[in-house]
C-alpha cells in the first residue's frame, strides 16, 4: 500500500489501535499477516493468510476489529475477512515495516541526529516499568500541544527514552507531515547557542528554535552548569509553551535532581508530565528479547531467553548486546542457538552491570574495604573516617544502580536527595583529580554485586 493511498493509512491508524489494545504477542499472531483490499464506511474487506487465523478474528477479535473501525472511520462498517489468495500461514517478511511509520518519506523533521528507523512504537515493548512512560508518549504524539506539556521521560541510561523520542517523531510525521518538529540532543542545543552568541546571530537561533511546532531536546540533564543555556532555553521553553506547541524533554534524573538546574526551570518542567522510566521486569525482559531475535529474524529456545532475561538485568543495550552476540556466535559456528551458547556468551560479556547490584551490596563492598561498620555508615556519625566511605557508596549506588537520588538517601538513614547529589558530585570531581580515587572506585565497583 503506498503512502499516498488513503485506505493505507487509515488501516495504519486502525492498526495502530489494534497494537495499542492487544498484547503484543497477540497482535502479532493474529493481526500482523492481515491485508486490507478496500475500505469505505459501509464496508471493509481484509484478508489473512489463512482459515485458522479467519475463524479466530471473527471468533475473538471481531468486537475490537470492528470498534477500531468504528474509532477511525467514525462509521460501523461491515467486515469481511478472506483468504489471501497468495495466503501463506507464515507471516510475510516485509510485514512489521509495512506497518511502521514510513520513515523515509518526506517529514518536517529537522534534527542533526539521523533518527534509528527501530525506534518506532511498534518496537516499544510495554510494561509494568515503562507503562506510564509509554502511554504518555503515546498521547502526546497523539495530539501534541494538548495533552500533557511539556512530557519530561526520565530513568537511568539504556531503558528507551531516546526511543520513546524518536518514535513520538516518527508517529507525527507519519501523521501530521504539515508539522514543524526539531528533535535533538542537548550538546546540540548548547552547542548552537554558543554558536549564535559567538557570531552575533543570536536572532536567527531564536527564530529557529521558536518556531517550531515540536521541540524534542534528548538528555536535558546535559544543561546543568551552562547557565547562560538554561536562561535562553527558559525563554525558549516559555515562548513555546505559550504558544501551545509541544515539548518534549528526557533526562537521566528527575527535575530536581538535575545538579545545578535553576529552580524556574525545574517548576516548568513540572508543568506537564513528568514519567519515569523503569528497568524492566523480568516477563518484559524475556518479552523484549523476544523482539529483538526477531528482529534479526532468528529464534531463540525459551530456555536462552529466560536464562538472558534471568541474567541480564540492568538495561535494555546490554540485553541487546548479549542477543547481537549470541546471533553473531550462531553464525560463526554455524549451529542453533543453545543454552552453552547464551552462557558462552553471557561469561564473554560479565560486566558488573550485567549482574544485579543492589545498594545492600555496594554498602557490604564498601564498608569492607574502608574497614567501617555498615551500621556506622549507614547511622549518623559524621566524623570523617565514616562521612567519606558513606560518599562513596552514595557515589556507586548513584552510579550502578537505577535508583533515584531519594530513594538512595533511603538507604542511609533517610538522607535526603540533596545530600545523595552533593556526595556524588564531591566524589565525582575528587576522583578525577586523584588517579588513586578513581582507581579504588573502578575496583569496588567490579565486586559488587547483589
Ligand atoms: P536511553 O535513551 O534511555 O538511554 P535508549 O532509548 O537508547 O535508552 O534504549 C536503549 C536500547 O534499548 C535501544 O536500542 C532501544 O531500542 C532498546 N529499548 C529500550 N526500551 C525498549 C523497549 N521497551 N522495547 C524494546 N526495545 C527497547
Ligand atoms: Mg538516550
């Protein structure tokens, strides 16, 4: 179906809520091989690949089918679903592109960043940790400048904010081509001003960043220290708010935990909505490992994906990570994947971030080798031969685990963030001035684990 065809982008649109509505898996099975041949308001006529997959839709899914319709046609057409006549019960290769946003059409995107075509929301797999995050993408990709302004995505690296971004971008211009969208990095943003201040042009930067319909800056946190950046995106961010045009921000913190953010912004980036996002849990894990082999179009027994989603914990890169190795190892030995191969593989990878790390264990580690009492740090003395050991664990938990500054504060007698943040940043600038630091730091951060 080609772009210009309206029947195919309506299907696009009932699609869409079809995916939004049934679990993924379900979704694939019985709707991914599903052609529309015509659709009018009186009537709609499909096809799927085969009478199995007939008689289940009409026997199940006719209800939402036809409440989909009903959602995008604003009508209540009759449906009608054949056997494709090329029917072929496996599901047609080309099938998940042709459904995706068409990324390669023409857009009102206007980014220095290539956008990863993957990252669209039919590759998002939900879950109990990205729920919010991905209903409010949803939304407002939806109908952006209306529902919740500005979004702010935060979490800890590789956990699909950056994905989230890019496909709110992908489903708008699939949508809504008339639209202006700049989606970028906060290096480039800052970059950009620094420019424009530097060359006198500083007219022409507003001009461009003003007038916008969309603005995505990924990594915002990147904003803390650059106050004369933060003052100019303060206007930016007002005259757009303003305007009713959306803005989309995702940072590795909350708002008030980005160090050094100056309070005006923190209570405007509070306006709208503000998500966080999750490490997944394990159902998801083996869900989106499930994704990404078949993305590289290979199956993997139950037993590696459970034994990946059991083992590999901490983010989503490094369950890719550990699927690009295992499909590049099934390669080179030319046998199917097996467990010995995901193990072989997962010893290959053993970062300290494929294991889980918990604060207790940082705690144990640390206390260990300064030779304290894990009561002592985590009590209330605060002489200096415990306040530096209880930094240092702030600093890793900070650093290893996804906990929030607040929930970190948690457990150390109920500090609060402030103090998380002042020990992280203490201990993060000393070790780059004290190569012995950093060394002790690099060490403990390898033995920890649960
Ligand atoms: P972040 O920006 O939060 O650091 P990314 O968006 O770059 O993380 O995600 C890291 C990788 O994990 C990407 O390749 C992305 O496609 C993948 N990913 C993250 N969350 C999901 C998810 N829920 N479903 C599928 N893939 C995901
Ligand atoms: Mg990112």
């Amino acid at each position: 179906m080609s772009r210009s065809d309206p029947a195919g982008k309506t299907w696009e649109q009932i699609a869409a809520i079809l995916r939004r509505t049934v679990p993924r898996q379900q979704f694939e099975t019985w709707f991914r091989g599903m052609r529309v041949v015509s659709l009018t308001p009186e009537r709609v006529q499909l096809t799927v690949p085969n009478n199995f997959l007939r008689e289940w839709i009409l026997k199940k899914y006719r209800g939402l089918l036809r409440a989909a319709l009903r959602e995008v046609l604003g009508a209540d057409p009759e449906v009608d679903i054949a056997i494709a006549e090329d029917g072929d019960p496996s599901p047609p290769a080309e099938a998940p592109a042709a459904a995706a946003p068409r990324v390669d059409a023409p857009s009102a995107i206007e980014s220095d960043i290539v956008l990863n075509a993957q990252y669209t929301f039919e590759n998002f797999v939900p879950g109990p940790s990205n729920n919010f995050a991905h209903a409010a993408a949803l939304a407002v990709a939806d109908s952006p400048g209306k529902s919740y302004n500005p979004l702010f995505l935060h979490g800890s690296v590789g956990l699909g904010k950056t994905h989230l971004l890019q496909a709110i971008c992908h489903l708008m211009t699939s949508r809504r081509p008339d639209m202006r969208i700049l989606y970028l990095s906060c290096e480039t943003f800052t970059n950009h001003f620094v420019t424009a201040v530097a060359n006198g042009e500083l007219d022409g930067f507003r001009f461009r960043y003003r007038h916008v319909d969309v603005l995505l800056i990924d990594d915002i946190h990147f904003l803390a220290n650059r106050e004369r950046t933060q003052e100019e995106f303060f206007h930016t961010f007002n005259t757009l708010y303003n305007a009713n045009k959306q803005i989309i921000l995702s940072s590795d913190s909350t708002p008030v935990e980005i160090p050094t953010i100056e309070e005006r912004l923190v209570s405007r980036f509070k306006w709208g909505i503000v998500a966080r996002v999750d490490p997944p849990v394990y159902e998801t894990r083996v869900a989106i490992l499930a994704r990404k082999v078949e993305m590289h179009g290979l199956l993997f027994p139950d037993e590696v994906l459970q034994f990946l989603a059991e083992n590999v914990c901490s983010n989503i890169r490094e369950l890719e990570g550990a699927v690009n190795k295992i499909a590049g190892m099934a390669r080179i030995y030319r046998r199917p994947v097996d467990l010995d191969m995901a193990r072989e593989a997962h010893r290959d990878l053993g970062s300290p971030a494929t294991t889980r790390i918990s604060v207790d264990g940082i705690i144990r580690k640390v206390a260990d080798h300064f030779g304290v009492k894990i009561t002592d740090i985590q009590g209330k003395r605060r002489t200096k031969s415990i306040v530096f050991p209880r930094q240092v664990c702030m600093f890793l938990a900070r650093r290893l685990t996804s906990h929030s500054l607040a929930e970190i504060g948690g457990y150390f007698g109920g500090r609060d963030h402030t103090t998380v943040m002042y020990a992280f940043e203490k201990i993060r600038s000393q070790s780059q001035s004290d190569a012995e630091l950093s060394k002790t730091l690099e060490r403990l951060s390898d033995g920890v684990t649960s």
